[in-house]
C-alpha cells in the first residue's frame, strides 16, 4: 500500500466555538507549518475591520512566506478571495450544537474573566455576553449562525472542488489530528 500524503495547506473552517483555532495551531505543529490566524489578519485593535485590500496584501504575504505549506482557521469567505483556494484538505469541524455553546460559552466567559487578548489587543467584555444583537455578542452569534455555517460547509463538500473533511465530536478531531503524526 502506498504511503498517505499528508496535507500541506489546511483550512479549518467551522461555526464560532467549535475550535478551530485549537486544532489548527495543533495541526501546524504537527505538520511543521505555519498558522494563519484570519482573525488576526482581518481585525485591527477596537475591533475594527480592516480594509478588504489590505487583509488581502496581508494574507498573501503570509502564504507567500510559507511555501512549504500552511493551516489557516477561520471562515472570512467573503474576504479572502481566492486566496486559500488552493489547498490540500478543508477540516470542517462541524460539532453537536451543545458542544459548540458549551465550548463557546466557556471560552467567552474565561476571555472576559482573565481579559485574554484575542487578536491586536483586543478582548472579550462582559457587555458581548448580555448584548441582544449578534454582531456584539458572540455566543448569540453562534447560536443564529449554527445552521447557516452548516448549511454552507454541507454545499462546499457536496460540490466536491475541494476535499472536506467532515468532523463531529472531539474524538474525531483528535483520531484526525493523531493521525497527522508528530509531537506538539
């Protein structure tokens, strides 16, 4: 039997909360390649989007700087163009709603609690947890946007372009991420 290629270039894709920054910083270390955060290229400090031209100067340098490969996380289909196009493998991380709020919840509360920065100094505040509007509130966000997300990653796979991967629960993403083999 031939050996497996493994991917070179991942995108992590999945509904807010379900972990895709986790699995793909874990990914990278695995497969030896950078991680490419799209919150960090897309937000500016004070949550301020940045220009679409220049998060796409930004994102092209960094894929430009890691021939060899890369995992990037994060949706941002609007903004990324063609981009990331070209890759290897989609990991959809497509979790039980009750994971994903359980996990998003939890994240939210530990961020606003011990002021974590998420990206440019940037910080979950209390007020993102009570606030009724989507935009301010990411666990409302997830909840309205869980069926949506799907809806999306189930057409992305059907269309068969790319190859997506579809993973549900977290022992499915660690059999996945054990079997890219190497030590984080």
């Amino acid at each position: 039997m031939p050996p497996t290629t493994l991917p070179r270039r991942v995108r992590v894709v999945g509904i807010s909360g379900a972990g895709k920054t986790t699995t793909a910083r874990e990914a990278a270390a695995r497969l030896g390649v950078p991680h490419l955060e799209l919150d960090d290229v897309f937000w500016l400090p004070g949550w301020q989007l940045r220009e679409i031209d220049d998060g796409l100067r930004e994102l092209r340098e960094r894929v430009e700087q890691a021939p060899g490969g890369w995992v990037a996380c994060g949706n941002w289909t609007t903004r990324v163009g063609s981009l990331l196009d070209d890759v290897d493998l989609v990991v959809w991380l497509d979790h039980p709603r009750w994971l994903v709020m359980a996990q998003v919840v939890r994240r939210t509360l530990v961020r606003a609690v011990t002021r974590q920065e998420v990206c440019h100094g940037n910080r979950e505040l209390w007020s993102g947890m009570v606030a009724r509007d989507p935009e301010h509130n990411i666990v409302l966000w997830s909840w309205t946007r869980y069926g949506s997300t799907q809806e999306r990653y189930r057409a992305l796979a059907a269309e068969g372009t790319v190859p997506v991967l579809r993973l549900r629960g977290r022992r499915a993403v660690r059999a996945w991420l054990d079997g890219l083999g190497g030590a984080v």
